[in-house]
C-alpha cells in the first residue's frame, strides 16, 4: 500500500496521479492523504499548474495522459465536490481511461454516472454561489475591503467564484467569508485563505444605501397572480435566505398573495391611479385564437420556438394498441420520428420481448415538440410543464379519435397525466389495468426510466416491468374468445 500525501487542490492531486501513472499504481494500491494546511495563496488561478510542494513535484518521471475535453472538465469540477473519497476516486476514474477503458467517461458507467453526479453537483453549487452572495458596502468609505459577504456552499467552489467576481468588480475591493476559508480581492490581486473563515456570522454593523434601492425594486416588481411557491423555492432554496437581504419580504408577500392578492395581482399599486380596478381571469382575458391546421403550424405553446419539428405520432391507422410517451428526445427532434433514440431502442426490446412488433402499434408523445436546456453542445431533456402538456392535449385527443385504439400503454407519469388530465403518481397505477375512453388503459415506466438505473440489474428489472405491461397490452387488445 502506497501512502500519497496532497494539498486539497485539484492541481496536487494531478501532479500527485501523473506520478502514481507513470509507476502504475492501482488505485487499490494508494492511500490518499491531505496535508496539512499551507499558507495563504497568491493570485489564485485555475489552470493546471501542478503545486510544487506536491510529493509528486519532485519525482522524476510525470506520465503522458491525453483526455478528452469533456473528461477534463468533468474531472475539473468533480475535484470541488465534499467527498473526504473524492481524490481517491477521481484517481481511479483516471487509470481506467489511461488503461483504455473509455467507458469510464461514460454517464452509463457506474464510475461514470457517478462522476456525472459529482460534476453536475459542482456546477450547480457554482451557479448558485453567483446567484446568491449579496455584497454589502461597509459605512467606512476608506475601509478596506469596501465590500462583504458571508456565504456557506454546498462545495469547495469559492476559488472559482472568487476569480468570476475579481474579473467583474474592477478595482473594488471586497472579501468572501465561508465556514471552509475566505477570499480576499484588493483591487489588482486575488488572495486565498483555506485555514478557515473568519469568526461571525452574516450579520453587518451597517446599512448599504443601494440595498434599500434593491428592495424597493424587488418589492415593486411582484406580481402576486404569477406566485408559484414550488417553483420559488426550487430556484430559490429556503437555505440561501439568510443571506439575501430581500428575503425577509417573502413570507409577507407569499401571506397577502395566499389572502387575496393574487386576485388583483398588482392592482394594489395601479389602483392610486384614477380609475376603476376590474378583476378579469386569465383566461377570459386571452384572445380568440382560430386553431392551428396543422401539427407544424402549432403554436398553442412556446415549445415550437426551440425545436427543429413537431414529431407526429405513427403507426397502423386502426391500430389495436396505442404506446404513449412523454415527448420526443433529441434524436426524435432531428428525425421527426417518434422512439428512435436509446430510448427508442429499449422499447423495441421490450415490444419483441412481448411478442409484438413496432408495425403492430401506434406510437405518439403527449407533447409534440423537444423541451430541452443547454449543456455545453448538448441539448438536455427537460420535461414537460403541465401548461405544456394541457396545450398538447389537443393533438392527442385527435390521434385517440382517429386510432381509436383498444389498449393504451401510457410510458412514464407525464403521459398518464395527460391521458387523465389531471397530475397523478404513475405508482397507484401500474399495478392494474384501468378502463378509459370506451377502452383500456396500461400504466408502466417509460424507456428512459430503465437508462437512467446506475446498474444492469436494476435497468433489466425496469426493463422486465415494461415488457409484462406490453404482454398485458396485448392480451387485452385481442382477449381469449371464451369456450361455448
């Protein structure tokens, strides 16, 4: 067993993993420990620079690793995730793709998936230390620093969200205090201290004139009738309040929208004005709109703008069984196709494995566009709001018309929603069939479900649950004529 002793920096640890290459060290093999902490850093950077106080500075051969760029971003950001295993794991991820395992990078891999977690954990940590440190000016307009701010991170972000500042505040000086360590910016360079944050809590002797400016604008920009507490709260965790000196008006707002206010949603302001205020729902309020001619021509929902094409469902025009997804992925989107991505072909799979073939079965979406977020070059899936599937209910209903099927197989909650038209768990449906539109109804996972399983058996065990409710499709599409 090898003892590797590191700095707890990205850039020690790949210094440190060069080395244990170059001797070929399993990952069984080493044993990684920190060390203690050093002095303050000097203009912290993120480059790749290897710490020449590193054990694996000094050793004389450094091997040759090339990875991909995705890899290396991914490694990069995985580093800042709190896991006293992480450079233990990361070390082992490396070996595996310098031995040839490019499987690794993999988000279908165990070791991949669970990068991918790490990574995504990271960047989302990132975006919200952004989002939600609040600098306050100190009374003391000679004080140095000008600005503070405490913050508390899910992860080791704070040497990259400090250099996102520094390159933002120009020559403001400002310091960053959290419970791991504290960043300081005088106005030209960038200091580190990991050796702890300095003592108190986020609490400030004084009060920034441009915050109060902050909260008047805050306030006046709420509209009680477009509340959505969940929404607010996902985008804006309960625990980042205590730092955000708007937070103490939320609970007041969500109070008078819960008791009223969303009637009138900003009239309360309007109405100082001459006139009268009229309450109007929003629906009487929307436009009468000719319905579209064609599934092209759509535009009951904002999800056209983004895509590349509506994906109409196909199959046999009179079809016994009708297979209903969420909506169609990337590959679908290109296409035009429904159920030709991974997906799809984990479908298929099932669909033989049931004794059925795709020629056999209607297959359609209830939603017709691609709904998907940005990641690099990538277009990430992203389901479906209920307005969305509401808005889509119109194509569907169609097809359900015009096939007219004995059996539908709802894939996944967000098909089922849409066949009952109402937000249902998928779990209180899946053990029974159910009768609907003159027919049956079969509830089961969606294809994607059994992709997203960390590991074989649970992805077969998924898979096995799909093919027994396509099997119970097909009895009830063509009962047993009973004898007599």
């Amino acid at each position: 067993m090898r003892t590797i002793v590191i700095e707890d920096r990205f850039a020690a640890w790949r210094a440190a993993s060069l080395a244990a290459l170059a001797e070929d060290l399993r990952p069984e093999s080493i044993q990684w420990r920190l060390a203690e902490t050093g002095a303050p850093q000097q203009q912290a950077s993120l480059d790749y620079t290897p710490d020449s106080r590193s054990p694996a500075a000094a050793s004389p051969r450094m091997a040759e690793v090339q990875v991909s760029k995705e890899l290396a971003a991914l490694l990069k950001d995985a580093a800042s995730f709190r896991d006293p295993e992480r450079w233990a794991f990361l070390y082992k991820v490396l070996w595996r793709w310098h031995h040839g395992d490019r499987s690794v990078a993999s988000a279908a891999d165990i070791d991949g998936s669970r990068l991918y977690r790490m990574a995504k954990s990271v960047r989302r940590a990132q975006h919200d230390m952004i989002a939600y440190v609040r600098f306050r000016k100190q009374r003391d307009t000679q004080a140095v620093p000008e600005y503070v701010a405490w913050y508390e991170p899910d992860h080791d972000v704070l040497e990259w969200a400090a250099e996102h500042f520094a390159q933002r505040m120009g020559r403001s000086s400002w310091l960053i205090t959290t419970p791991r360590g504290a960043a300081f910016w005088d106005g030209g360079a960038l200091h580190l201290d990991a050796r702890g944050a300095l003592p108190g809590d986020h609490r400030y002797d004084s009060e920034d004139e441009a915050e109060a400016l902050w909260i008047a604008y805050y306030r006046s920009t709420f509209n009680p009738a477009r509340l959505n507490e969940e929404a607010l709260e996902q985008h804006m965790p309960v625990r980042f309040w205590k730092g955000l000196p708007e937070a103490h008006l939320i609970p007041g707002m969500i109070s008078e929208a819960r008791s009223g206010a969303r009637r009138l949603a900003q009239a309360s302001g309007v109405g100082s004005l001459d006139g009268k205020v009229i309450a109007v729902e929003a629906e009487t309020a929307q436009p009468v709109r000719e319905p579209p001619s064609s599934l092209d021509a759509c535009r009951r929902c904002d999800l056209w703008r983004h895509a590349t094409q509506a994906v109409s469902g196909v199959g046999p025009a009179r079809a016994r069984i009708m297979l209903l997804g969420e909506q169609p992925g990337d590959q679908e989107d290109l296409s035009g196709q429904p159920f030709v991505g991974p997906a799809g072909q984990l479908l298929s799979v099932a669909i033989e494995r049931a004794g059925l073939s795709r020629e056999q079965v209607y297959l359609t979406n209830a939603v017709k566009h691609f709904k998907w977020e940005p990641r690099g070059k990538r277009r990430l899936h992203k389901t479906p709001a209920q307005r969305e599937v509401e808005a889509c209910y119109y194509w569907l209903e169609r097809e359900l018309n015009a096939v007219r099927p004995a059996v539908i197989v709802a894939l996944g909650a967000t098909a089922l929603t849409a066949l009952l038209r109402e937000k249902v768990s998928l779990r209180d449906y899946v053990s029974a069939p159910f009768e609907i539109h003159g027919g049956w109804a079969v509830a089961t996972w969606h294809p994607s479900f059994a992709l997203r399983q960390q590991d074989e058996s649970a992805r077969d065990t998924v898979l096995g649950d799909i093919t027994r409710a396509l099997v119970r499709a097909r009895a009830l599409a063509n009962p047993t004529p009973s004898p007599g």
